[in-house]
C-alpha cells in the first residue's frame, strides 16, 4: 500500500481527494496538513476538519502555512465560495487540530518513517512543502516522491498559462520541482478530463448516504461556479487525480520532461515551463500527467464513497 500525506486546501476537489485517500484500501492517509490557498489558512483547515466529520476520516489534521513564501495572498473565493467549501451543510466539528504546525508534522513524519515509504501529496500552494525542505533538508531524499497538482503545458486557469497552486506561491513550486526527488505533476491537461458530468454525479447520488449526499453537494456547488466563471459543462476535480494515481498507476499516462516554473515573467509569472522537447538539454526532473482513463478514476471513486458509507 502507498503510505501518503495529503497536503489541501479544502475545496471542493481537495474535500474528493481526502475522501478517496480514505476510503480506498489501497492507499493509507497517515495525516491531512492545510496550506492557504483557496481560501485562508483558518477557514481551509475547519473545511479540512469538517470533511474529517462527515467522511469519518480518523488521521491527525495540522494547520499549516497562512501566507505564500514571497509574494502577496491570492485566494479563489470566484470558484470555491466565502468558505471555501461552499454548497454543502457543514458540521460543526469538536475535534482538535493535532498541535503541531503542518510543516513539524511532515518533517516528523518523514524523518521517523522507512526511508522510501511516504509519498507526499500536496493539492494546494507548495508553501509547507518548501519550508518542511528548508526546516529539514534530508526529507527530500526520505521521501518516496510528489505527486502534485499544480501547473500545467498546454494552459492556465489564472493567466493564460500559470495554473492556480502554482500561481499562488511560485517560489515554493519552484523549490520543490528543483528539489531532488521524483515528482509527478498532476496539472490541468490532464484535470481538466477529471470531470464530474452528470452520469458521474448520479452514481454518486444513488449511493444514498449522508456522505454521498455531501459529495453530491459539493459536485454541484463546484459544477455551478465552473460553468458560470470558466465556462465549463461539468467540474474538473482536479485534486481527486493526484490520490487516483496513487490508488491504481494506470489511471494516467505520464511523459518525463525537465520543468521549472517562470519566476520573473511580464505576463507568465508562474508558469510550469515544460521541455518536452529536451531544448534546453536539461535532466528529466518530472513525470508529467497527460492522459485519464475516467473510466477508471470515477469507478474507484464511487467504490470509495461507498466504502466509506457502510462504516
Ligand atoms: C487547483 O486550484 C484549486 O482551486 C483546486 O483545489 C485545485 O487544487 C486547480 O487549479
Ligand atoms: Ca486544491
């Protein structure tokens, strides 16, 4: 089984993340760490919590990072709402935080584990994983590897080309692609063939539990801003993908290519410069994602929820 930590920013995408991570057996969720991203640090980690209660989720949560390494904050309240977790009733949540920050936790977990045995799974900005690098630099050759969502070859969804996770904190990403372990880059070529369509959500639907009813909930919410500010026909749930990979390898194609993210551009700051083309002679650093099998993600999905469901 491939021993993860989810590292969100609770929405919509990442509340489907952490439910796949649980429910299905085939991965084991050793925590959950929150990072600002799409909405504040405090709002992200009661949505993080909350997903905890209704999933019955039962891993230590830590609260992370507030603010990206350098440069001013930016969050999606357009696509994820005032909560960042709007659409579904969310429970009132007793359960305390575990008390470390997110990047103690990480760094504790990794250096005490086998090396090699944890995969970390950031779905937000990069900030707790690049200061977790920087607190304790031999995390980087413990680590199994990162698999991220972020980023992007063919497009953006806040410039033109730089995708959101990577936009917010441009500096971490660019640390962690620099960083000597092997990454996968779950970005929107491939999320964007994740999407939720109304077959998909029907599935879900006839699950008729309390936690099928909060996915459905979810799914709709994120179904409504998608079509409303990206024009999209269903949500692409991007963050689900990264857990996906982790759960069943053959859910997507990846290609190695050397990438780094644009730091300094005019229009492209942020930016995941992806040389598929070996132009700049660079060592491949990355597995890009490039190709779903949808099939596949939504069927494990469905399993999971119910799984989840019966216990
Ligand atoms: C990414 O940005 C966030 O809004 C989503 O949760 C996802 O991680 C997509 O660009
Ligand atoms: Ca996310």
């Amino acid at each position: 089984t491939e021993r993860l930590i989810l590292d969100c920013d609770p929405g919509h995408d990442d509340a489907l993340a952490m439910i796949l991570a649980a429910g299905d057996p085939r991965v084991e969720l050793l925590a959950v760490t929150t990072c600002a991203g799409n909405q504040t640090i405090e709002k992200v980690t009661r949505n993080a919590l909350a997903v905890c209660a209704v999933a019955g989720i039962d891993v230590p949560v830590a609260q992370g990072a507030a603010l990206p390494l350098v440069r001013e904050q930016t969050v999606a309240a357009d696509i994820h709402g005032d909560s960042g977790l709007d659409g579904p009733v969310l429970p009132e949540t007793t359960r305390a935080l575990d008390p470390r920050h997110a990047v103690d936790l990480i760094v504790e977990e990794v250096m005490a584990a086998e090396p090699g045995s944890i995969t970390l799974v950031p779905t937000g900005p990069l900030t707790n994983i690049a200061l977790a690098m920087r607190k304790e630099p031999r995390i980087v050759e413990r680590v199994k590897r990162v698999v991220l969502m972020g980023g992007g070859y063919s497009r953006g969804n806040v410039t033109p080309t730089a995708e959101f996770n990577i936009y917010v904190d441009p500096e971490a990403a660019e640390a962690v692609f620099a960083a000597d372990w092997p990454v996968t880059m779950v970005g929107l070529d491939l999320t964007h063939q994740a999407t939720a369509d109304a077959d998909v959500v029907e599935r879900i639907r006839a699950i008729g539990s309390p936690l099928s009813q909060f996915v459905v909930d979810v799914l709709t919410f994120f179904g409504s801003t998608y079509r409303e500010r990206q024009g999209f026909d269903a949500p692409p749930v991007h963050d689900l993908c990264c857990v996906a990979a982790l759960c069943d390898p053959a859910v997507l194609a990846t290609r190695p290519a050397f990438v780094t993210v644009e730091l300094a551009g005019r229009w492209t700051a942020g930016t995941t410069v992806t040389d598929f083309g070996d132009l700049l002679g660079r060592p491949h650093n990355t597995d890009v994602a490039t190709t779903l099998d949808r099939t596949r993600l939504w069927d494990m999905t469905v399993e999971a929820i119910e799984r989840l469901s019966r216990t």
